[in-house]
C-alpha cells in the first residue's frame, strides 16, 4: 500500500502497531499540515473502500466545527460512490512527505457557484518520509515510453515518454495537445518499455498532475505515477534495469 514510503518498524516492545511512529500525535501539528495542504492548494487523492478514487483539494478548515471542506466538481462521476460508502481514505503529498489519514461522514453540499465535500476533522494523519530510491532520468527522446488507454477516451491510446523512473513509480509527459489526466486516476494497465529489450505491465495511480518544461520548450504537464500491485517478474525486470543503469551512470562518472 506504501510503495514509496520508508517501511514501518515495531517498537521496542514488539507492539503491532506497525504505523505508530508514522502517527502525528500532537493535534497542533496535524492543524498545521491540514493548513499547509490548504494554502498550497496541494491535490489531494480520495479513495472509496472499493477502489473508487478523486483528485479534490482543501478549502477550509473548521476549526470551530472540527470540520474540513473539500472543493468538488458535483459532475465528477466519482462523487456518488464517495458519498453513498461515507468514509475515503486521503492521500496526498507534501513534498518529500507522503500523508494519509481517514475521513468519516462525506457529506455534499451544493452551492450556487461551487460544490464542497464537508467531513469529520481526522483524528489521525500518518506521515510518511517518502523512501530516497534511485531514480533514473532517460535523454529525452530516447528513453522508455509507456503506453495505455486515455481513462477518459477509450479509444485513443497513448504512447507517453517517461522522464524518469524508480522501483517506486514513475513520471510522464504529458504533451499540451492531448485530452488532460486527472490525478487520483486509476490505470489498470499500462505497458513500459524501459528499451527494446526490457519491458513489463503494471496498473498504475496517477499521483499528482504539476506544470514542467523540458529542454525543447514543449508545452505539456508532468504526471506523477506509483506502481500498483507490481507483479514479482515486472519488480525483478524494473529492478535489474536500475541497477543496469546506475551502474552505467557511476562508470560515466568515473571517466
């Protein structure tokens, strides 16, 4: 579940509360990064129990109500699911820190001019240093590219370039002339081709969606990604392809 963050370690008792040196104890601080992911207007990613999941972001914290308001689109085909189960667990990143914390009793009040999703202020948030893996960056243009179906148009495949990969996940590019993907988006199956002899399938969670340039001044967005249930075979093919590559990277150093 945390596939880029450090792993959870037992206390000194041998406890099995695994996630409890990942707790944020002190409510003061959980306020803080409650109101740094509002301010920052930072994408949050929330996840039904069943797999539902939607990009939304954080408008208001009540302190008062012991309340947090979300800013929906009351469109979002997502939005009833969330309601109907009344509990998601929030992912999002502050960043080099992952956070995760459950909310209770999703509520949608409609507005006039905008939509939020109202729910109980969270009793815990989990605060996870995300792991420091090697990443590899690719030349542009002729590095790895992944190719999946657009969630939103199913009909038009994509083949997008990777600028850089970990054991983690990835990060895409996604050019200004194609439809937009939505963070939170789950793509069940999507193909890399790390080069012509390495390549493997994995579904994937798109992260966070952020503006980025590359040498050729090309307009588009990056795409942050995370590996979802990376099969055994497809971690050991990624894994020796890393090693493969920082290995090169070193031997390039040292000349």
């Amino acid at each position: 579940m945390f596939q880029d963050t450090r792993p959870a370690e037992l206390d000194s008792k041998g406890d099995s509360d695994p996630w409890g040196p990942f707790r944020v104890a002190s409510p003061a601080d959980r306020l803080s990064l409650l109101r740094a992911l509002r301010d920052r207007q930072v994408p949050v990613v929330l996840s039904a129990p069943e797999g539902t999941a939607l990009s939304v972001s954080l408008w208001a914290v009540d302190e008062a109500q012991d309340r947090l308001n979300f800013s929906v689109d009351a469109r979002a085909p997502q939005l009833p699911a969330l309601v109907d189960v009344d509990e998601a667990v929030a992912v999002a990143y502050l960043d080099s820190v992952k956070l995760q914390f459950d909310l209770h009793g999703l509520t949608l009040v409609r507005g006039a001019q905008s939509s939020a999703l109202q729910c109980a202020m969270p009793q815990d948030i989990y605060r996870f240093q995300r792991r420091s893996a090697y990443r590899v960056r690719p030349r542009e243009r002729q590095g790895p590219v992944a190719t999946f179906r657009h969630p939103a148009l199913p009909e038009m495949p994509l083949a997008l370039r990777v600028l850089d990969v970990s054991i983690g996940g990835c990060a895409l590019w996604l050019p200004g002339d194609v439809p937009p993907l939505q963070a939170g988006t789950l793509i069940n199956r999507m193909h890399v081709e790390l080069d012509p002899d390495t390549e493997f399938e994995s579904a994937v969670r798109l992260q966070h969606v952020s503006g980025g340039s590359l040498a050729s001044a090309e307009p588009g967005v990056r795409i942050g990604c995370e590996w979802q249930h990376l099969s055994g075979p497809a971690e050991r093919v990624l894994q020796r392809w890393i090693d493969r590559s920082q290995r090169r990277r070193h031997l390039l150093t040292l000349g």
